[in-house]
C-alpha cells in the first residue's frame, strides 16, 4: 500500500516547477494506518502559498488510487528542504530548463 501511496505521489506536480513532489524531495514519510494514510511532507518555503493546492491534489490521488478514506498531510520545516533533496533526474530536468 505504501508503494501506492507513493506511485499516487509521483502524480502530483508542484505547478511553478513541473515536476512532482516525490523528485522534488518534498515527501519526508509516508505511513498507512488501516484506511488512514499520513503523509509527513515539506515545502520549498516556508508561507508558500500553495498548501491548499498540494493538499487537494495529494488527498485526491492517493484516495484513487489506494481507496483509502482518509489522507492526513502534515507540513513541517524541520529540517528545511533544499535543493539537495531533488532526485538526479528532477535535477537533470531543471538543468535543461534553464538552458
């Protein structure tokens, strides 16, 4: 199941980047609980205005596709995410966007 949860994940892409939240290194750990998912995750910046947007798109993903009923998201800074935590290939893929 926390395979599925994780391959639901790797569906959701943060809109400013276009790459998704497992690549970015902003999923820190995921838990399955019975029917409960949790999910422990970061953000690029603290104040980012997109928690509302990752919050639908993760809840809705991963209740496709493990039918799970509920998904808690819990947003912590520690540590901080940087840049070190984006996965080789996310890595490549910035690289050839910026030319």
């Amino acid at each position: 199941m926390r395979d599925q949860v994780y391959q639901a994940l790797q569906k959701c892409y943060d809109p400013e980047l276009g790459l998704d939240v497992v690549s970015l290194g902003l999923i820190y750990d995921v838990t399955v609980d019975g029917p409960t998912v949790h999910v422990l995750m970061t953000l690029t910046t603290p104040g980012c205005p997109l928690v509302p947007y990752f919050r639908q798109d993760m809840e809705t993903k991963i209740n496709a596709a493990t039918g799970c009923t509920t998904v808690v998201i819990d947003v912590t800074f520690d540590p901080p995410w940087n840049p070190d935590k984006i996965s080789p290939e996310a890595r490549q893929q910035l690289t050839m966007l910026r030319g």
